[in-house]
C-alpha cells in the first residue's frame, strides 16, 4: 500500500514537473558529429529524444554488463555445485554401514 501511495506521488511530481519545464523538453538543438570516417551536420534534436536516448543507452549498457556478471557467477555456482556434489558423492559411499 505504502508502495503504491509513494509511486503515486512520484508519478504526479514528475508529471507536475514536465508540465511546469515544457519548453525545455521540447528545445531543439543542432547536432554536428565529424570524424574522418563517419560525418553528421546539422541534423535538429528535440531535447527529450537526446534525454530518451540516453537513458535507453545508459540501461543497455547496465543490463548488459549486469547480465553478464550474472551469468559468469551462474557458471561458476554449477561448477561449484558439480564439485560438493563429487565431493559428497566420495564421502557418502565411504560411511555406508551394511
């Protein structure tokens, strides 16, 4: 409950906040990019589409390299577990009483 009340009130602040800046968000900006390989001029940007942009980069990257770091530790936890599983496996069969 407390959740949703606090999202709520995020969500208007952030709403109220759009509103209240708009002609920042829709600001355009001349975009030139020149390298000896590849060339961009002039090409005109709304402000929120470079923020857009952005973010969506921003969290590619991070999935990504969160990813990643996930994985190698989930290799690892089944190498780990393939060995206690060996090791108790040798251990098991040395203290059967028949």
């Amino acid at each position: 409950m407390l959740k949703t009340v606090l999202i709520i009130l995020l969500f208007i602040v952030t709403i109220t906040f759009i509103f209240q800046n708009q002609l920042i968000f829709v600001h355009t900006f001349s975009i030139n990019y020149d390298m000896k390989i590849f060339q961009v001029s002039d090409i005109q940007m709304n402000n929120s589409i470079l923020m857009i942009s952005s973010f969506i980069l921003g969290s590619l990257i991070s999935l990504i390299l969160i990813g990643s770091s996930l994985y190698r530790k989930s290799l690892k936890n089944n190498e780990l577990k393939k060995e206690i599983a060996a090791l108790e496996g040798g251990h098991v069969s040395g203290n059967d009483k028949t």
